[in-house]
C-alpha cells in the first residue's frame, strides 16, 4: 500500500443534509479518494437519497463517483424518516438540477464486498446513516470483518441525551438490530456520538462566508442549512445546524480533531423504551473487553473551520475551473 496515496473511502449514506455535507467534504478532501457512495433508507427513502446523492455529486462536477441503491428498509422494525429534521426531499430548501448521472445497477451490499475484499487492509468505510447494508454485508461475507481497514461510524449517544427518543440516536434507533451486528462484529471501528458532534454547530456567520464566494454549491449549503437551522431552533433552542456527518468523515484524514478511548458499548434491543440506545460500559461492570473506539471530545471549532475552509477551497476550484 503507498502511504503517499489518497487514502480509499467507502462512504454509507442516507442523504440527508449533513451527509451531503459529508458528501462535499469527502470530495474536497486531498487526503482522500471517494471510490463509492452506498445508499440506505434513512433521512428520506431509498430512491429519493440515491437521487440525492447524484444531484450532490453533479453539483460538485463528481459523476464519476459510482452511487449505489442499497437496502430501502431496516432488517427488522419499520422503516422510519425525518422530513422534520431533512424537509421532504431530505435537501431542506435546496432545489437541485437532476444529475445525468444514474446509479449503478449493482446492489450497494454487494459493491462493499466487493470493494472491501479486493484490497484487503486498504478500504476505509465511513458509515453515516442507519447500519443497514454494513450489517448485512458482514452476515454475507464474514471476512470483511478482517479485511477493512477501519471503520467510522457517526452514530449513537453516550452521555449525550438522544435525538430521535430521549435516549436513542437517529442512525441507532432506525436500524438498532444492524447498529448491534456491526457494534459486535469485531470490525476496527471508531464511532463518533452524538456526544461530539452536537459540540459542532455550524452557524449562519460561517454559511456567510461560503455565501461571499457567489457559487451554486454555497447557495446549496444556504439553502440545505436554512432549513436545517430552522429545525435545530425550533425542536432543540440550537442556534445553527449540527454537521454530524462530516465530522465522522473528517475523522478519516484529522484523527486528532477528538479525543477517543476503547470501550464496551452495546446496543439495547430489548424494549421499545430503551430501543436503540447505546450503553457504554464506562465502568467495567460488565467486564468485556472494548469492541469500539469512542470519540467522548471534540475540538469543535477547529473542524467547523476546517469544513469551512475545504468548502471555500472547493467552490474556489469549481469557480477557477469554469472561469
Ligand atoms: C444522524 O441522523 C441523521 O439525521 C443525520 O444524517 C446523522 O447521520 C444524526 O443522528
Ligand atoms: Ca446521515
């Protein structure tokens, strides 16, 4: 493996305003190579975050990333959404052009098999929507478990209240018996809870420096944030929007942005109150030994900097590009 090389993602998505962002970042990212984008239910339905993923990836002149449809709902409870949080398309108020680019015909599961296997010790997934389609690549092909390179997940709640119930974060409560699978797996996964990324808020003062660069992917960000704000103010007094997904995907090449520790966390399925919910073994009292690295700190303004900084370099590029 050259270490030089751009390291190779994999990202798992439900697009999603964040995970757009998650989206503009990853290609705006040196560091990184962005072979894929799989496509779960989650924020809005199957078909609507494969659209959505296609017309992120036009906007940012990205079509030659494959993006795949992967499962539409839970392995198990019913499939649920968050128009709420997303709006109806998932964009909040932005409206964008229909990409000509169409989704792979191949099923995401198998495309993360495929991928992961070819190179073993080489492939990174980033995993930021119900664990859906990694839950079930694991049951189809076991080996990925040793062939991964690392695994990011954003997803549960620690010590943080949850997003969706008073306990249980959105990714976790949709899909908890997949957050299990792959909590359990023994695959090298670091997770990043809602514990840090609600330290990341993004605000309209850093929306506006995007908006002084005069872009179609800063009215985007605009358009996709305003309603994504409206929504952190009126369900939970935020001022701005938390950037959940991008923060995991930084992760991948600014490890340093949190501060992790190995712990045991499992997730509880046994009762519609608790359903979803993350429980870490803080104080051993269970005695396993840890399956997850945790991130529990942040250090939240340097990455909304960096974020925004990689957005103004990216529309710099686009602009310089077509000028
Ligand atoms: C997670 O749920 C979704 O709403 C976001 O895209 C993020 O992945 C946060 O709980
Ligand atoms: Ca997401």
């Amino acid at each position: 493996m050259d270490t030089h090389a751009p390291r190779r993602i994999i990202l798992d998505t439900d697009p999603g305003i964040d995970d757009a962002l998650a989206i503009l970042l990853a290609l705006a990212s040196p560091e990184l190579s962005l072979e894929a984008i799989t496509v779960t239910g989650g924020n809005c339905s199957l078909a609507q975050g494969v659209d959505n993923a296609l017309r992120v990836l036009a906007l940012a002149h990205a079509t030659h990333v494959p993006v795949l449809a992967g499962l539409e709902t839970p392995l198990i409870r019913p499939p649920l959404t968050a128009p709420e949080t997303h709006g109806d398309t998932g964009l909040g108020y932005a409206r964008l052009e229909p990409s000509p680019q169409v989704a792979g015909s191949r099923h995401a599961v198998d495309l993360l098999i495929e991928q992961i296997m070819a190179a073993p010790g080489e492939m990174t997934l980033v995993a930021v929507a119900p664990l859906t389609n990694v839950a079930l690549a694991i049951r189809r092909e076991p080996r990925i478990v040793k062939a991964v390179r690392e695994v990011i997940i954003m997803g549960g709640a620690l010590l943080h209240q949850g997003n969706t119930t008073p306990v249980a974060e959105f990714n976790t409560y949709v899909d908890p018996h997949a957050a299990h699978i792959v909590y359990h797996s023994g695959m090298p996964i670091t997770l990043a809870p809602l514990d840090v990324t609600y330290q990341c808020v993004l605000t309209q003062r850093d929306v506006s420096r995007l908006l002084a660069l005069n872009s179609p992917i800063a009215q985007f960000i605009a358009d996709a944030t305003r309603f994504y704000m409206e929504f952190h103010d009126d369900y939970q007094g935020i001022q701005g929007c938390v950037i959940n997904d991008p923060l995991a995907l930084a992760l991948t090449f600014a490890p340093e942005l949190v501060t992790t520790r190995p712990l045991y966390v499992t997730v509880d399925l046994s009762s519609e109150l608790g359903m979803g919910q993350t429980i870490g073994d803080f104080y051993n009292a269970w005695q396993h030994s840890p399956n997850l690295r945790v991130a529990l700190q942040v250090r939240a303004r340097a990455f909304i900097d960096l974020f925004v900084t990689r957005m103004e370099a990216l529309i710099r590029s686009m602009n310089a590009a077509i000028s």
